[in-house]
C-alpha cells in the first residue's frame, strides 16, 4: 500500500482550513501590527503552516492584505446595500 505523500497540494478541506488559518492569523496580528510590522514568517509560523503556502494561496503578503480587506469590504458592502434597501423602502412607504 502506497503512503500518502506529504508534498504537493494539500487535499481540499486542509487547503480551505490553511487559507482561513492565515487570513485568521493575520487578521489577529493587524489587531496590534501595521501591516508593515507583519512578517510573512510570523504568519505562517501562527497559523502552524509552512511560508510557502502565503506565496502558493495569495501570491505574496500584499496578496493576503488584499484578501483580508476585500472580505471586509465584501461584508460591508452587503451591510450598506441592506441599510439603502431599507431606506428605500421606508421612503417608498412614507410617500416621500
């Protein structure tokens, strides 16, 4: 029976758990460093994966900065389309 090998991709559920680990990671650490003070191996070293992996999900740091700041944008976005869509809708019912 052939040993499963440790290089190359990893299966798909730990690919999905190591990309929420490093935004999740990194995300704590912008709690107290500008991005600037983030090292990719602090990163990598606190989500328990291997630096490499920044590099092979996000292409670099500034890929895994941008990642961050569109799933923000991503949550607010939703938030401001729901708030016009309620003010709309209150303007309609006000006759206004």
């Amino acid at each position: 029976m052939l040993k499963p090998s440790s290089r190359g991709r990893p299966p798909t559920k730990e690919r999905r758990q190591v990309i929420r680990d490093l935004l999740d990671t990194t995300e704590k650490a912008l709690a107290t460093k500008t991005a600037k003070e983030i090292t990719v191996r602090e990163i990598s070293r606190d989500a328990g994966t291997h630096e490499a992996m920044i590099s092979y999900y996000f292409g670099s740091k500034y890929g895994l900065l941008v990642a961050i700041f569109q799933k923000y944008m991503k949550n607010y976005t939703s938030t401001f389309e729901k708030t016009l869509l309620i003010f709309a809708f209150v303007k309609d019912q006000l006759g206004h």
